[in-house]
C-alpha cells in the first residue's frame, strides 16, 4: 500500500504543469515511510512514469516535482479493486476525501448487479454508526443493530407482548425473585461457552457503567448464581419488572475479551468502520438461522439521497428524486414524538415557570418545519396521542404576551444534533424567538457529544426526540428514566418525585393502568414547564423488491432475522 498512498501523495500535491517544492519529510509522514524507504518509492515512480524528479540544489532548497499525466484514474481503479476485496479503510486512502461519498455512492449503485453466492442485504445510510456496546446505547439505529448481535435472557414478543425465553430455556417467578435456568450448549460469537457467571459478569459491567440506562437496572438488588447455568435475580423493590429488564436492549448478553465485546446473538459484527457496519451470521447461534447471510449498512452521507438504487432497503427520502416502481413503500406514525426540553437549572430567566410557560404557548403557535432534510410530521400533544394537522404559524399572541414579560438578558440556548427533522424544528424555534425578539443562538451537534449530561446541562432549549417501541411501559420507562435530556432538566428533587411515581407506575396490576399512570406523569412533566411534545413523525420506509416486504417494526426498521430475498 505505501506504493499506491505515495500515489495519492503525488495527484493531492503534484500537478502536470508547474513544477512544485516538495519535502522528503512531508512525503515520509503522508504515507508512513522511512525517508529511505520514501526515496526508494520516489525511484520506482519516476520509473513508472508517474513523476518527473529534480533534487535541490544547495543548503535549504527543496527537490521539486512534477506529474507526467493525471493519475487519478489509476488510484480510482485500484481503490475498486481493493473494495471489491473488502478492504475499504485502504480503499479510500486512495480517495480525496471530498470525492468519497460519491466514489462508495458509484460503487454501490453497480454492486450487486451481478449474481452472489451469499445474500447480502445492503442499506445506504446518511452517517456512520456508533458504539455497538448495548449497555451505551440509546439510538434506535444502534438498539436495532444491536438486538441482533446481543441475545438477551428473554424478549418481547412484537405480536402479542408475551415474553419468550431466548438464552433462558425456562424461568419461575417467586416473590422477590425470579430463577432462571440457561439453555444447554450456549456459545459466544467466538465459539466459548456461555454460562450463568457470563451473565452475571455481563450485569455487573452494566451497573458499573456511567450509561443513563444502569438507572433501570438499580432495581436488581442482587444477583446469585446457583450453578453453571442456573441464576436468580432478586428485586425487593420492583420485582414485577424484572422479567422486562431481562428483555431489555442494555441485558443483550456479552463478554469482554481483551478489550472487545463479544456477543452472541443471531448476526456477529463483522466490520464497524465509517464507512460499513457489515454483520454476518453467528454460525453459534442457538436459534433459527437467519435466511439472509449478511447485512451491510453504508455510510455514503448525502450521496444515500442520490444512490442508484441498488441498495434493498433505503429511507423513503432518498427515492423522492426518482422514480423508483421496483420499491415497496412502508409507512406508519412513529410511536413517541420530537419534543423540547425546558431547563430551569442554567439561565436566570428560565427559571421562572411562567417564562417556560410562555415558551411552550410559543412552540405550539410557530407551525410546521420543512427542508429536504425533513421527515413528514404532524402535531403532537403527547407521546402517544393521535397525530393532527399543523396549524399554520401565528405569533401574534405570544409577542403580545411577551411584551408583558420581562425579556431575557442574554441569548437563549438552543440545541439539537443531526438529524434533519430535529435540526429543522430547533431552527424553527429559533426563527420564531427571534421573530418576538428574543436574542438566541442555536448549537448542532454529533449524537455523541450531544448525548452526555454535563453537555445538555449548558442549554436551555433541548430539542431530541423519543422512540418507542412495541413495549410501551418500558418504553415509558426508559424514556423517563434513562434520558439525559431529562436528566439535565431536573434537580435533586424532581429527580426523586419522577424515580417515585415511576416505582408506583410500575407496581400497578394492568398494563392500561400502568400507562394511564405514565401519561399523567407525562402531563406533570408538561405542567412543571419542563416538557413540551411538538411533532408526530411518519416513518417511510422503501424497500426492493428483490426483499421479502415484512411490516415495520415500531421503531421503523424491518425485522433482519425474517428478510428472506427472492
């Protein structure tokens, strides 16, 4: 490879026209090399007839350098090859970094063109993933990709809501407690047993972490093993819970194994670069084979809207350019709802429950976002109320209501991450504060850094947004609980009054009571200033006919283990 990166060095640096001071050291560092080995490669390149060479002359003067003929072609090519070979980290080595989404975009619109002896299903997707540890994990991309890797000790039936065993063969419940006993002959993605100290070790790394979703899991008090697959979880305080966190994305069972995760679910990861997160299945697993033999999910940024639509399942956004018959439209309003975050904690004017008050009063009057970047959404007044028409922005009342208030006397602070409805909804915000003539200033930011506490607590606007899925108490639950948007807008003791009505919420008989009891805290929340629901999102998504058509799932994905592709 130092062959063809001092290529690259050549096409990045040299032209055909001028000759250009170049420095040996320069040219080591680009390409990782020795100074000697550096001037062996410039040899073999004069050779090649790629570059004309002149050494300095004198104390302080550079050799200087020119192309012979445009080598882009050559690296291009070369980069194909070592893509088609799976090696794309060197592949875009090769690339100039503002030529590489559309290199991949190019390369994927031709990449399954031909037959393949495995069935791979390929997704564009607009960012890289993150960290796949799913004790960390709170994005809905990330949970999904992760309930294939993870097996938990139960999960949640999507049809009826039962709970069936998965790494558990069986399960009693007594009290306080609840015994579980391992199925035989369970194994990890690299082919060790997985046994009952596994699964206590994999809990203890979970309680130990500083993820929002250990909150959750403050409810096991302990946890006893009794042989090698035989375990008890004891919960004093919430025991009728247990069951669920034992089904919950964070418990997918892993080991660490010098520094790396290793899992045990129906896929492994096989590769997590910027530019592919590619799965494959677990040749261990304990239950069905999946029918397809590996999922790949590219990160092509902006190109994913203008991809030749090769790829199986895309977002219904990248298709609105083109027509697209061979595709299978999905849709469904999405069960939460993007939503603002009141903090009361940081600026001086917040602090006061009728200014928050007159915040919400605006957000609900400010109309509908838009931008190609924005899904299709609806008027939302709760986490699971029915989705209304927007009504058209009228601020009128809210600046006559502001003149009656005291204006803040620095700039509110907005912020959001990158998400296209979320960044169009927190520039709304803003325009329409700056409209009444409230100062403000808007900050976006990647997932990762948005998502920690000490970051939000500098905001006084949080604009993110909640996902549930098909089990609402604990989607109710974590959304509550293990939320650092939340987090950052509570003190000491809102912070207990929410941990309190929770337990209650949990303790009660029926599901319906228990949601009805989540739905008023919901209420509370939106009463205390703290919380204000905005917007309904329509999940849409497209998928190719060459892929079986399952229905989504409530969190907008499509279920990988029963894909099946004709």
């Amino acid at each position: 490879m130092s062959y063809w990166k001092s290529l690259a060095f050549c096409r990045d640096t040299l032209n055909t026209n001028d000759w250009t001071s170049i420095s040996l050291n320069q040219f080591s560092e680009f390409i990782g090399c020795t100074r000697r080995n550096t001037q062996f490669l410039i040899k073999r390149l004069i050779s090649d007839h790629h570059i004309l060479w002149q050494p300095g002359v004198g104390r302080g003067n550079l050799p200087k350098a020119k192309l012979v003929t445009c080598i882009d072609p050559i690296l291009i090519e070369k980069a194909q090859n070592l893509l088609k070979n799976g090696k794309i980290e060197q592949a875009l080595d090769l690339v100039k970094p503002n030529q590489r989404d559309s290199f991949l975009s190019h390369y994927l619109s031709q990449y399954q063109a031909t037959d393949s002896q495995q069935d791979i299903l390929q997704i564009p997707f607009y960012r890289a993933t993150h960290d796949l540890d799913p004790i960390g994990i709170n994005r809905r991309t990330e949970q999904h990709i992760a309930s294939y890797l993870y097996a938990r000790l139960l999960h949640v039936d999507p049809v009826d809501g039962s709970l069936q065993g998965d790494l558990a063969h069986s399960w009693v419940i007594e009290h306080d407690r609840i015994h579980i006993k391992l199925r035989k002959g369970l194994k990890f993605h690299d082919g060790s047993p997985l046994q009952a100290k596994d699964v206590k070790e994999h809990f203890q790394r979970l309680s130990q972490s500083p993820t929002a979703s250990k909150a959750l899991f403050n409810f096991i008090d302990d946890i006893i093993i009794e042989d090698l697959l035989s375990l008890v979880f004891v919960s004093r305080s919430a025991p009728k819970l247990v069951p669920k966190l034992l089904a919950h994305g964070a418990t997918g069972i892993t080991k660490m194994e010098q520094g790396h995760i290793i899992g045990s679910g129906s896929f492994k990861l096989a590769e997590q670069s910027e530019w592919r997160t590619l799965l494959t299945v677990n040749p261990y697993y304990h239950g069905y084979r999946p029918w397809i033999d590996g999922i790949e999910i590219w990160n092509v940024g902006n190109n994913a809207k203008s991809l030749e639509l090769n790829c199986d399942v895309v977002h219904a956004s990248h298709l609105r350019a083109h027509t697209a018959p061979l595709f299978h439209s999905k849709q469904q309003w999405e069960l939460g709802c993007v939503h603002a975050m009141l903090n009361p904690l940081r600026h001086s004017w917040m602090k006061k429950r009728q200014h928050r008050f007159w915040l919400q009063t605006l957000m609900q009057v400010m109309g509908e976002p838009s931008g190609a970047q924005c899904e299709v959404v609806a008027q939302s007044s709760g986490m699971l109320s029915t989705p209304q028409p927007i009504a058209k922005a009228n601020l009128t009342q809210a600046e006559t209501t502001l003149s009656e208030l005291n204006k803040p006397s620095e700039p509110l602070q907005i912020v959001t991450y990158q998400l296209g409805t979320h960044i169009e909804t927190a520039k709304l915000i803003s325009a329409a504060l700056s409209k009444v003539g409230v100062t403000n200033k808007l900050t976006i930011l990647e997932y990762p850094v948005f998502n920690q506490l000490d970051t939000l607590r500098d905001f006084d606007i949080i604009v993110t947004g909640e996902v549930f899925g098909e089990d609402l108490p604990m989607s109710w639950l974590g959304w509550l609980l293990c939320t650092f948007s939340n987090l950052a807008c509570l003190d000491a003791k809102s912070t207990q009054w929410l941990h309190n009505q929770c337990v209650k919420a949990i303790a009660l008989s029926t599901e319906k009571a228990k949601l009805n009891a989540f739905q008023r805290i919901e209420r509370d929340l939106k009463a205390k200033g703290l919380y204000q629901p905005l917007y309904h999102v329509q999940q849409d998504l497209s998928i190719s006919e060459s892929v079986s058509t399952p229905d989504l799932l409530a969190n907008g994905w499509i279920d990988f283990n029963k894909v099946t592709m004709n």
